[in-house]
C-alpha cells in the first residue's frame, strides 16, 4: 500500500544530543514537509521540500536542518541548538503537480527530551 | 497573514447529539479548505475539503460548505458516534502549488456513550 512511514514512533533524546527522524514515502510526491505540533496548539510548519536536493525553511526551523537526496526520503534532525524539542512530529507530502491536490501525513512520530 | 480560528474546545457530547465546530479563516486570495482528523496517537488524516466558494466537502457523515461571504467552513455530523472522538483541524491553502497549509488550533471532541 502506498503511504507515508515515519520512525521511529517514539524516541527519547538526552539533552545535547541530536536525533534524526525518518520520513520515507512511496506515493511518488514531489513536494514533503516536516510539521510540529505541540499540546493544545496546531502543526507549524518547520521545513519543506518541492524537489530533490532543495529545501527550505518553514516558520520554525531554527535548531533543525533537513537533506533531501532522494525523493523517497526527507529526514529531519533535531539538532541540540533546538531548546524545546519536546513534541509531536508529522511527516507530510503531496504531489505538486495538478490542481485541488492534497497533503498526506505520516502517523507521526514522539519526541522526548530526557 | 493568513489564518484559521477554530473554536476553542473541548467539546463533550453524547452520542446521537448533533456536532458543530466553527471555523473561520482569514486570507489574501481564495484558499482551499480542509478539515483532518486525528485520532488519539495517530497523524492527521484528510476528512474533507473544498477548492472553491459553495462548495460542500463531505465524508463519513461529516459535512462543510465554504462560504466566501462569511469566510467560514463550519464542520457538521448530524449524529456523531463514540468513534467520533478526536481531535478535528480547520487548514487552509492558498493555490494549488502554495507549499504552505496554514492550521487552526484544534478542536478536542469526546464523544460519550
């Protein structure tokens, strides 16, 4: 089936640490994102990709950093620049071309500074 | 900048109650409109959407018209069941190769038997 696979589903970091977060989609979209999301509050855009080896940055991207070799793929690395990494993380991606296209999510992925 | 509001929940019903949850949106241009659902633990699935004014998304009971004139795209389910229960986001897109889709807040819904 095709679909969006985020991993790990939960992970815990010591402080300092960086930790990368996998994104793998086979549905064949250009364009993928990476969203936080925070209790109470909505997802805020942190990077995003319209095509391989190019990104760039969302609304919070300060103490993340992205690669996009492949197509396929779209990690995310928090790195220990980043003071509150404590949250959920969704993986998205949609196929640019067309119109009235739509974003698809992964089903996420815990992160927990310990 | 563009923007949703949702309501603030969370919202408590009992089964069979009628659900509604206002969403209203600010922007530039003339967005598309979403609503996703997520379910405890999980990522954000698409409920429905609408590409232009009048139009009515709707999926497993669940129901949105966007109207232009009052900049709304309020969610509707006549009956809601105790599967019904998550959390349910207002997102808005400018264009079809906007990158960004801006979010509302959320809205907690907990459906009781």
């Amino acid at each position: 089936d095709g679909g969006i696979t985020q991993s790990p589903k939960y992970l815990f970091r010591k402080e300092g640490q960086n930790v990368t977060l996998s994104c793998e989609q086979n549905l064949n979209h250009d364009a993928m994102y990476w969203y936080r999301q925070d209790p109470g509050q909505g997802l805020r855009l942190i990077y995003y990709s319209q095509i391989v080896n190019d990104f760039q940055k969302g609304d919070i991207a300060e103490g993340y950093s992205v690669s996009r070799e492949k197509k396929e793929s779209f990690p995310l690395t928090v790195t220990s620049a980043q003071k509150n990494p404590t949250a959920f993380y969704l993986c998205a991606s949609r196929n640019s071309r067309g119109t009235g296209n739509t974003i698809y999510f992964g089903e996420g992925s815990w992160l927990t500074v310990v | 900048g563009d923007s949703v509001t949702q309501m603030e929940g969370p919202v408590t019903l009992s089964e069979e109650a009628f659900l509604t949850i206002n969403c209203t949106y600010t922007a530039t241009g003339y967005p598309s409109l979403f609503w996703y659902v997520q379910y405890p633990g999980e990522g954000l699935q698409l409920l429905l959407k609408a590409t232009k004014a009048d139009d009515k998304g709707s999926n497993k009971g669940f129901e949105a018209t966007y109207r232009k004139e009052t900049t709304s795209f309020h969610l509707e389910k006549g009956s809601v069941q105790v599967s019904d229960s998550a959390v349910y986001f207002c997102a808005l897109r400018l264009g079809s190769n906007d990158y960004k889709l801006s979010f509302g807040a959320g809205t907690t819904v907990t459906v009781r038997a």
